[in-house]
C-alpha cells in the first residue's frame, strides 16, 4: 500500500455509528457489488452518488461508534474510499480496519480545519494529515511497530496465512 | 498494576504490562454469534487455515436472528452449523438451547474470574461483571483467533470509578452506567478500562453489576471490570467448569483517572435520541409519547429485571397505543420466568414474551420501528434507524421505567406508579 497519498475531502459529522456506516440489514450480504452501494446510506443515501475513488472521508470525534460488525468496515475499503481522517475514532472499528489494512487516521483539528471538497494529502509514515488547498498540517502519532507491519502485510488475514503457511511447512 | 493489567500480564506470560503496550495472549473463550461467526468462517478459510488450534476455546452463538426471520439469515446460521460440526466445537447453542451469547456465558459459568475473553460483538465486555478480562473484537480477529490460538491485544489504560451511597427504588445498574456516559461523554473512555468498585458496588447484585459493565462500550471502552467478590464466586461456584484465577489490583495500581460518585440521590435516567450521552433524569423529560417499550436484552434481560418490570404490570393492562415485547435474555430465564409466573403477568398485560435472543434489539428482526416511532427500551443503544428505520426515535431506561411507560404511553417515572 501507497504510504503517501492525495484525495478530495468529503465531510461527515460527529460520533458516526456503523449503523450509519452500513445499516445492519445489510450485513448479511456476501459480494461487494451489493454491499457498496449502500455505504453510509445510514446517513446520507446519496452519498455513494457522490463519492469518488480515492476521497478521503473526514470526520468528527467518535468515528464507527455502534456494534463491532466489522462489514461496515470491509464496506468502506470496498468503495474505493482511500483513507478516513478524523478527530478519533471508537477502538472496535479502529482494529477492524487495521485488520484489513485500510488507514484510518487520528489526528486533532480536522473536522473544523478542513473544508468540504478541499484537497488533502496523508502521510502515513510521518503521521501527517496536509490540506493542500489552505495549506495546514494536522498531526497524528505515528502508527505502533505492529500496525505498521499489519498495514505491510495487507492486514491480519495475509499475517495469519503467513504463519499458518510456516507451520505447515 | 490495575486489575486488567494484573490478567492480561497473566495472560501474556509476563511479569508485568503497562498501558499501550502491545501483547499476545491466548483467550479461554473466543466468541461468536450467527452475525458475526459467518464472515469469520470465509476470512478463516482464505486464511488458508484448515483447524481451529483448540476447539474448546471457541463458543459459538444463535443469538441475533433467531429463529432465523428470511432466507440468508437461515443461511448463515447454517454456516455457523457446518463449521461447528466440521470442527468439532463443543460450546455450540442453537435456536431453543441458548439465548442471548453473552448472558449464556454467565449463566453456564463458560467465564470464570482471571480468563480473558474476546468476542465478535462489541457486548463481549460484559464479561468482566465475573472478575474477567472481556473485550469485543472483529471477524478477522476471531478468524485469526480461530487460526492461532491467540490475539494481539493494547494493554489500555484504566478508569476508575468508585460508587458509594445506597440506590433509591427503582435505581439501579442502568441508572448509573447511562448517568457516567453522560458526564464522560460517548467516547469518553475510549481505548480504555473502567474499573467499577466501591461500597455500592460491593451490595449490588450481579444483576446490575452485567448492566455495567455490558454498557461500557457506549463510553468508547475497552472493557469493564468488577474484582471478583463473594456475589461473583456464589455465582460462578455451582456453574464453573474451570480453575477460578483471582486477581487485585495493586494498591499502588496507576489509574489514568479516577471518577468518585454517591447515588443516595440518583433518579431514574433516561438515554434521549441519538446517542446514549444524551440523557435525563426522568423528571426532566416532559411529554413523550411512546409507540413501543421492550424490555430485555443482553443489557437488562435476567431474571431480577423481567422481576421488575412484572412487579410494575402485575395487575394492570398496558396502554392500548403501546405494543410491549418482553425479551428474556436465555432460555433458562424464560422458563425461570415462566415458573415464577412472570410470563402471565406479562401476557394479562397485553404484551408479547419473544423467545430468549436479541430479537428487535438488531433493528432487524422481531418489533421494527417504522418512521416517526417512538421506543422506550431497556436495550443498550439508542443511535438512529438502530431498532428500524431511521426516523424513529429510542429512549434507554431501566426495566421499571420502561414497564411504568407501557401502562401510560408516556415515559413515566416509576416512583409514580401507585402499588
Ligand atoms: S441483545 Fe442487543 S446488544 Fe445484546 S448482543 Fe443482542 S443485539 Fe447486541
């Protein structure tokens, strides 16, 4: 995965629930064409109409709050979204996207500094969140050893292969 | 060290942990449900794993659609069969033999004080009303889980809060968990531990003391905690089937925070829509109409709280605007419930007992709300569409309020109904 990279913002409030996210009654739906149309539905149901691949979600306090259901997750990294960029996030939905190596991250002042549409730029490395359009740094904490290395991998999934795949050998 | 420090330092085989730290530990108990287990059961085989590393660590749950209520629901409770079955998991509760998983957990003693516990399903936390380290993780976590053995934990950092002062009638567990998420905010105690004690702690019964710590992921946490006291081992020593392993926490145990509260004046609270932070003393809420009270859930579904609800009903018939769903939280309550004559007070009183399962709890199956609704319910969650459609409205309340609301179409302090 790209460490760097460069997205438009699309807004979302506050404390943002997987409900929200995916409303449950989706959450039995197996193929990625029929979950992603249906992302974020829970709070804006044009919101697929209007994202693009590669926008970069940023967000208020509290993102993925709710039920652990880690579809709602798989969802937004099916949807081309590249990234999600907000003041913090609730801990289930922080490790199911770890899990699968989608970014998320925490960094303080984005939700009021950062504008709608307005061009950002993520660097994961140097936990630094850019708006390009007013110029501004936002910072995060770098992420821990681990994570860097569930990101590496492609997430928990290729990780336990890996190990499995030694086991066996 | 802090009481949860103290178990997972067991459980990573070490001397010592400090908060943020990140250790690997091998859970007693990995569980899943019908919701969650399925997405597990497809990420497990891509992970090219074949056997689970230790089938008695898994327990698995029909909990969320049950019985199933269409055909993929049916589906994937059917894939959680064949897993079980393929290999060869002990700890299996279908339709009619369980109930709501994390109540069945207590119930058959499958958690003792010292285990830790993960679980695919953000209420995993109510295992720490045993003395244990519980915490609710995804379905890769559990697919891994499944796979190794173990799971990669932080080691967070602690809150603690410590009550004194005797409960009022009518106050309980869900009084003062939804009062704290109300001062520390819906996020605030994210990542974190909140370690429950005190004199008021020491007298409330297990009851209460699951409505506490089941609602600590609505303040963000990572796990509630309660050290096992002579309430827990009464409980857990006719259903343990493992070694009880008790922890303290170190007088000289780091806090990250430490919260005081006295209840002698705490009134009945009420979570308002959206959000569980949202809330009120009952008194303060004014006029609001209610289309349906549930009462139930893994939240307040055990026998004292179908006991209370019953107490306020018996005698009197529910307000004819107002649909009631009663949910007992496993069936062993349901019967208990049923022996001690509770479903008769509840069924005189026009509402519907639904079988032992988390029912409209999911927003999905069994008393959907439909648009401009209104739900006084003792469940655990009150965001929009999150017991149906997104224009209707939930209130979290105890079992007394919610039962005192059903016989008057509005929400109703219990203190005001005449006995
Ligand atoms: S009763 Fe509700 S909160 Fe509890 S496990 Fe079921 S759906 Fe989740």
């Amino acid at each position: 995965m790209e460490s760097r990279f460069r997205g438009r913002a699309l807004k979302l409030g506050p404390n943002i629930s997987t409900e929200q996210i995916l409303p449950a009654r989706y959450s039995t739906l197996t193929k990625p064409e029929d979950l992603v149309p249906h992302v974020f539905e829970g709070i804006d149901p044009l919101f697929m109409s209007r994202m693009k691949k590669g926008d970069i979600i940023v967000a208020g306090a509290n993102f993925g709050c709710g039920g652990s259901r880690e579809i709602a997750a798989i969802a937004v990294k099916l949807s081309g979204l590249a990234a999600i960029v907000a003041e913090s996030f609730s801990r289930i939905f922080y490790r199911n996207a770890m899990n699968i190596a989608f970014p998320l991250i925490e960094a303080a002042g984005v939700f009021p500094g950062i504008a709608e549409g307005a061009i950002i730029e993520v660097d994961l490395d140097k936990g630094l969140v850019r708006d390009i359009t007013k110029m501004r740094n936002f910072h995060s904490v770098p992420y821990p050893d681990f994570m860097k290395t569930l990101m590496q991998v492609g997430g928990l999934e290729e990780y336990v292969r890996q190990r499995v795949k030694k086991t066996e050998l | 060290m802090t009481l949860t420090e103290k178990i997972l330092a067991n459980g990573a085989e070490v001397e010592s942990v400090q908060a943020g730290q990140f250790i690997t530990v091998k859970p007693q108990v990995i569980l899943g449900t019908d919701l969650t287990a399925p997405l597990s059961i497809g990420i497990f085989r891509r992970m090219k794993a074949t056997r689970v590393t230790n089938p008695d660590q898994i327990v698995l749950v029909v909990d969320h659609f049950t019985p199933a209520n269409d055909r993929r629901s049916a589906e994937f409770s059917r894939f959680v069969r064949e897993f079980v079955d393929a290999q060869g998991i002990r700890n299996f509760f279908d339709v009619g033999r369980g109930g709501i998983s994390h109540l069945l957990l207590l119930e058959l003693g499958l958690v003792v004080p010292g285990d830790i516990v993960i679980g695919a399903d953000s209420r995993t936390c109510t295992g720490g009303v045993l003395g244990a380290f519980a915490a609710g993780v995804g379905s890769t976590d559990m697919a891994a889980a499944w796979a190794l053995g173990e799971t990669w934990l932080r080691v967070p950092e602690t809150v603690k809060v410590e009550y004194s002062g005797r409960l009022q009638p009518w106050v309980g567990g869900k009084d003062m968990i939804l009062r704290l998420i109300a001062d520390i905010g819906a996020d605030g105690a994210r990542y974190r531990a909140i370690e429950f004690c005190g004199e008021t702690i020491d007298t409330l019964p297990l009851s209460h003391r699951t409505t506490l710590c089941n609602m600590v992921v609505e303040a963000g946490a990572k796990n509630g905690i309660i050290q096992a006291d002579e309430t827990t081992l009464n409980w857990i020593r006719p259903r343990a089937k493992r070694n009880v392993r008790l922890f303290r926490a170190d007088p000289d145990a780091k806090y990250e925070e430490v919260r005081r509260y006295d209840v002698s004046n705490l009134a009945p609270q009420v979570a308002c829509p959206s959000i569980s932070s949202n809330v009120k003393p009952v008194e303060a809420l004014g006029t609001i109409h209610v289309h349906q009270v549930v009462v139930g859930s893994c939240t307040n579904g055990m026998i004292d709280d179908l006991r209370v609800a019953a107490g306020i009903l018996s005698g009197y018939t529910i307000n004819r605007k107002v649909r009631m769903i009663v949910l007992p939280g496993t069936q062993k309550i349901y019967k208990q419930a049923l022996e001690e004559g509770l479903v008769a007070t509840f069924t005189d009183a026009g509402a519907v007992v639904l079988p032992a399962g988390c029912g409209p709890c999911t927003g999905a199956h069994m008393g959907v709300l439909a648009n401009g609704e209104t739900a006084v319910t003792t469940t655990s969650r009150n965001f929009a569409g999150s017991m149906g459609d997104p224009g209707s409205s939930v209130y979290l309340a105890n079992p007394a309020v919610a039962a005192a609301s059903a016989l008057t179409g509005v929400i109703t302090d219990p203190r005001h109904i005449k006995k």
